[in-house]
C-alpha cells in the first residue's frame, strides 16, 4: 500500500554547459519529456514486480491532465483509491539536468497539489486495504500540510493496529527547512521502518553533514543520538556515500547492525533508484524480515 503524491514531470537537459557556468540568460533547444511521477507512482513502478498486489492512495485534481494520471495508473495496473479534489491543478514539477547528469538537478514543483488536501473520511474510508496491507508506505511530503498529515497519521494507525507495517521516508531531504524532529514525533514513533539520508537525519539534528558521508560518520551519527530521538524503536535505513544512496546503514536501538551497497554505483539505470531500492527492501522485510536487497 502506496500512500503518496501524484504529479507531471517535464523534463529535460541541457547539452552543453553546466548550471555555474552560465554566464546570463540562455536558451536551449532540447527534447521535454512528459512523465506521470511522485511518490504513488514512482514506487509502484517497481513495487508492482514484487507485491501479489499494489495499492494506491492518492488525491486527484480537476484540470486536463487528470486523464494522463489516471491512464498512467491503469497502465501500471496497480488499484487506485483517489479522492478527487475539486477547483485544484494537479501537481506540475520540472526538472532540469546537466549534459553528463552527474552534476546538480534544478528541480521545481508546484507548490499546492492535490495530496495536500488528502481527508481522513477518504482514508476511513478504504480502512479494510489498509487492514489488509502488510506494508504502508508514506512520505515526509505529506507531513507538509496539515490535512494530509492528518490522514497519513490515520492510515498508519490503522494499518498497524491489524499487524501491518509503516514504512516512512524522511522527506524531503532538506527537511530540516520545513520542520523539526519534535515536529515529526508522532509519525516517526509510529513508524517501523524510517527511510532517511543520513546527512539529512544529521542536519534535522544541527550537526554538520559533510560530503560524501562515510560509515565512520553514520556510526558516529547513531551512537550519540539515534537512542534518544523520537522513532528510536524503529529500524532505521540510513542511506551514505555517493549521492547519499552508494550504502545504506540498518540501525535499530541505537547501533549500527548491518551495512550494505546498494548497487546505486554499478546501476546503468539511476533514475528513480531510491524508489526500486526501497521496493526490494521491503518485499524482503515482508518475506524474510530483514531489509538487505541483496
């Protein structure tokens, strides 16, 4: 179960010269990709090839990109529980990537979206999926608007009270802009999984975050403060090293108990990696109780 945001990326890249190097305004002439994205369907993608069955909760808005969502969505056939949101756009990103697509991505999305108004009745109201899921996955975008979080804080409690798993992913990864750890208490506590960068993680505690970060500063990281941080009885999935997603640390009570490469370095495909790693995580979480992809 795929509780999350959906959107329409346009995306492109520049050929040539690199974001710095600009010296004034400059056009391009480059091919714009249309992509139904955010996280309902960019995790479903992958989670569709290892779940019997994927479910989606989401929110829908009423312009004419409404039927390319939904035809995404039937493409991936995945079941769709959408709550339509009258008198809101859906969600618009953009992204811009560098000629080699090694350097920085210029990324903008649109602030309001129709997930941000995601309503407890509606999650109440697909309560027997959410009783059935052995996994519910959500992320820190919902936490950014308070009706959404709401209902996601509602999901998970149910979800949970019939024996399934929270997965939460600590987003976005600049979260310490938008909101505390004592912001996020209530959701990281019920949580049983916590997905996160651990740059970001040390960032939302003010503590420095340097680049690349290495083993011996996630170990560092986790033994001074993981014991006393709201979600300390959750497994925690602390993403390192290049791009913050070469390795992931599995960190439960306070120790580092495991670290793994995540193939990110050796992937000729990298786009939405985190999504497909997440999605092999927890189908072994499921099946054999343990995290490792590998």
């Amino acid at each position: 179960m795929i509780l999350g945001d959906l959107r329409v990326d346009f995306r492109s890249r520049i050929r040539d010269h690199r974001f710095a190097l600009l010296p004034s305004d400059h056009l391009e002439f480059a091919e714009i990709v249309m992509k139904v994205s955010g996280t309902a369907v960019n995790l479903a993608r992958p989670a569709r090839h290892h779940f019997s069955a994927v479910d989606v909760i989401s929110c829908i808005g009423t312009d004419h990109f409404s039927s390319v969502i939904r035809s995404a969505l039937d493409d991936l056939d995945v079941r769709c529980h959408l709550q339509e949101v009258p008198d809101i756009h859906n969600g618009t990103s953009l992204l811009v990537r560098e000629p080699d697509l090694k350097g920085p991505r210029l990324l903008v999305a649109s602030k309001s979206t129709p997930v941000s108004r995601l309503s407890i009745e509606h999650v109440r109201g697909v309560h027997q999926i959410l009783e059935s899921a052995n996994v519910l996955f959500a992320d820190g975008y919902l936490a950014l608007h308070e009706a959404s979080r709401a209902a996601m804080t509602e999901a998970a409690r149910i979800t949970r009270s019939a024996g399934g798993v929270f997965c939460f992913d600590l987003l976005p990864h600049h979260a310490e802009r938008y909101f505390s750890l004592s912001e996020l208490q209530d959701i990281l506590e019920m949580s049983d999984i916590v997905i996160s960068s651990a740059r970001t993680f040390a960032r939302l505690l003010s503590l420095d975050d340097p680049y690349p970060y290495r083993a011996e500063h996630v170990t560092a990281l986790v033994r001074r403060n993981l014991s006393n941080t709201p979600g300390r009885d959750a497994t925690w999935l602390l993403r390192f090293g290049i791009k913050d997603l070469q390795d992931t640390a599995v960190c439960r009570n306070g120790a580092v108990s495991a670290v793994y490469d995540t193939g990110y370095l050796a992937a000729e495909d990298k786009s939405e990696y985190g999504d497909r790693l997440a999605a092999r995580e927890l189908i072994n979480h499921v099946l054999h109780g343990y995290v490792s992809p590998n």
